[in-house]
C-alpha cells in the first residue's frame, strides 16, 4: 500500500473512531438531573424520596435545617437589629429558559445584590414556584418568586415574594410575552431578553421574615439564608395558567412540601 493512501486509510479511521466516541457527549442534556426528581408525592422520585436518589441528594432526607417552611406567628419573634434589607440593582442582559420543572431568568453579567451582615451577595437568577411553597400561619398562597443570590466563596440567599389572586403583576406582565415564546423552546434553550432590571421585581414592603434553611430542590443544600417579604402581593389566574403551561411538565405544580422546623427561630424585621 502507498504511504498516501495508508495516511489517508488512517486518518478517516481515526475521525469515524473520534466522532463515535465523542457524540454521546454532545447529545448529553445539563437539564437531566431536572427528570431525575418529580413534585408527585407518593411516585418513586416524589419529594419523600428525593434523599434517596442520589448520595450528593441525602440532605434532601437527613437534613435539619430544610426549607420550605410555614412562618407562624407563634414562632416570630421580632428582631429590629435585622435591619433594612439594603439591596442595588441595575439593569443587565438577561435569558429566560425552561429548566424543565421552572421558568428561570438568569442574568448573564453583574446585576448587583443585597448585603447581608455585611457580606454581598450578588443576584444570579430567579425562578417561581406555584403554589407558594412557603406558608404564613398555614395558609398557601398562588405563587413564590425566588430571587437567588450568591456571594463570592458560593453562599446563598434567597429573597421571596408569595403572591395571592388580584391584580396583575407589572413585572410577570412584562414577561408575558416571552413566556409564550417559552413555551415552544426545547429545554435549557434560551429566549433573550435584553436588559432586565430586577427592580422591576417590586417587593411593596420593608418588613421581612428571615431564617436559615436549604435549597427547595435537590440537592437540598443547607446554609441558606431566607427573606421572605411580609407583604403578600398579588398577581392573576391568567399569569399564573400562563407560567404553568410554559413549563413543560404534567404535574402542573413544583412545591415542595413543608419541612419540619426543628426548633428554628424566625426573625422578622419590622421598621
């Protein structure tokens, strides 16, 4: 055989050897581990089995200081050094994707954040849950938004707003239009928003309850600190159905169930 044709043999050898090894790789979707867990209670990878499912999931089983909770008033106590949650945010790039049990909003550069004892923690995205998955005094409302916030060395705070039936949201209602465009992209693909301010996001209150708690989703990650705005705002039927069927899932709700509280305290600031 010719040294030309055997380089040639070879080198289509090595490209039919590469591709087949690789292209499972690529076809691999990160929003896997969102079918690896359901919100069905009572199904084999319900929220009772979430700890079971995987050895990195175990918090979601054996941990203390899970979240959601209901916030009671037998178990608030009123804390004024809390303090006014100090926050600075600006407008910033933003996509709006599909995560196969939420819709997200991620920013794609610096938004700015909220301090928290001092420390900063930088806004990365927000999702919402239907129904609430918190609770006040036992009762569940519509929808929870979380806004999530990491700091530098990867610690977590969450802000929540819950929302009851009543007059539109202005910022889901800015949305609106992308939802539905939402609704017919593939998982994890991204719908662009351009710049997004997060205070469009309005909170209409300074008093806040605040906890430490976990992550509602596996991996049930503790050491979260929670603010839960007091103020329940409101939001319609119709932009709740609409976040419903943007997300692609039967189930129709994603909240996790309430957590045991453990002999936590909750603070609430009150001005």
């Amino acid at each position: 055989m010719k040294p030309q044709r055997f380089l040639l043999l070879s080198s289509i050898f090595l490209a039919i050897l590469f591709f087949f090894n690789t292209s499972p790789v690529t076809s691999c979707s990160q929003g896997e581990d969102e079918r690896e867990f359901s919100y069905v209670r009572g199904s084999k990878r319900g929220p009772e089995h979430w700890g079971e499912l995987k050895n990195s999931w175990s918090a979601c089983g054996t941990g203390k200081l899970q979240s959601p909770i209901d916030l009671s008033d037998e178990r608030v106590r009123v804390l004024p050094q809390l303090g006014e949650l100090r926050s600075s945010y600006h407008p910033a790039n933003a996509v709006m994707k599909n995560r196969g049990h939420d819709i997200e909003i991620e920013w794609k550069n610096q938004t700015g954040g909220i301090w928290i004892n001092g420390t900063k923690y930088v806004l990365q995205q927000l999702h919402w849950h239907l129904p609430s998955e918190h609770t006040i005094n036992g009762r569940r409302y519509s929808l929870e938004l979380h806004m999530v916030h990491q700091t530098a060395d990867n610690k977590t705070a969450v802000v929540g707003i819950l929302y009851k039936i009543g007059r539109p949201d202005p910022f889901l209602a800015k949305m609106e239009d992308y939802l539905k465009k939402v609704e017919d992209l593939a998982e994890l693909e991204e719908e662009k928003l351009g710049m997004v301010d997060p205070r469009d996001v309005r909170k209409g209150s300074s008093e806040y309850y605040r906890y430490m708690g976990s992550l509602t989703a596996p991996p049930c990650t503790e050491g979260v600190v929670w603010i839960i705005i007091r103020k329940v705002r409101t939001v319609t039927q119709q932009q709740v159905n609409l976040l419903r069927e943007a997300v692609h899932d039967d189930v129709g709700m994603n909240a996790r169930p309430l957590q045991p509280i453990n002999n936590r305290s909750v603070g609430l600031y009150r001005p």
